[in-house]
C-alpha cells in the first residue's frame, strides 16, 4: 500500500513538472548572411557574425511576437505592429541601441519567414530568415538566418 501511494505521488509530480515545462520562449543563433555595403553598416556587421536570439510566438493567443537579438555592441527588440500579431508577415517596430545609440522605425512589409508554419509549446526547433530593413541603424538591411530552441520557461 505504502508503495502503491508512492508511486502515485511520483507519477503525480512527474505529470506536473512535465506540464509546467511547456515552452513558451526559444533561445538560438542569428548569422548574418549579406548586410548594405555602407561603411556605418559594415561597422555594426560582418557577413557571418553571429548573435543571440530570443523569441517569444504568439502560441495562438492575442499578443505580439517579439524576438530579441543581442550582440557585442548593443541589442534590437523586434515586434509586430499588424493586426495578425506576428513576424510572419507585414510590418514590424524594430527598437533598441547600438554604440548606446537609442533607435527606433517601424518596417512596412518586412515579413520573416519562420518555420514551422504553426509554433506550439512543444515544438522542439524553430528556424527563421529573411531579411531585417533598418537593423539598428536606417537603410542598412541585413540578410539572416537563426536556429533556435525552446527555453523551458514555464507561462510568463
């Protein structure tokens, strides 16, 4: 009887902390593929420089994807400003600093292209890649591509 109670309590707590893992935040890498020849783009990035990348999908539900890409030099907070509240498609508000230079615009038509085409809490690789217009700094656009994860982060 004892150890009936006790494996029903570790099932139990087994059931919880799988539920309580859910993803609901993806960590991985952004390289950079191609940027804008301009000599204040080349200064920010380097065809095959690496960043990391955190993003946070919709998972269905009525707030805006955001990705946040960090480097050495600063950091760009990506979210979506249309109805659909994704990255997929339409405009998007990129806003951060880099060199401690404050910089916001918001990108019309500058759809990323993610995959899978539908994100759950137990999807296990996301990719994206496209190309970001005006990444921290006006008219230097940047071709990338990012593998990611998910961070087991439980429901924020």
């Amino acid at each position: 009887m004892y150890l009936t109670r006790t494996m029903l309590a570790c099932f139990a707590l087994l059931a919880m902390v799988t539920a309580a893992s859910a993803a609901t935040l993806w960590r991985g890498t952004v390289v950079v593929l191609s940027r804008t020849p301009t000599a204040s783009c080349a200064a920010e990035y380097s065809v095959g420089e690496s960043f990391m990348i955190l993003y946070r999908p919709n998972l269905g539900q009525a707030v805006n994807e955001v990705a946040h890409v960090m480097g050495f030099n600063g950091g760009l907070v990506l979210t979506s400003s249309d109805a659909d509240r994704t990255l997929r498609t339409g405009s998007i508000v990129v806003a951060g600093a880099t060199y401690a230079r404050f910089f916001q615009t918001t990108n019309a038509n500058n759809p990323i292209n993610i995959s899978p085409a539908t994100i759950v809490a137990s999807t296990p690789t996301i990719s994206m890649q496209g190309v970001l217009k005006n990444a921290g700094i006006l008219g230097c656009n940047i071709g990338f591509r990012a593998s990611l994860v998910p961070v087991f982060d439980g429901p924020l």
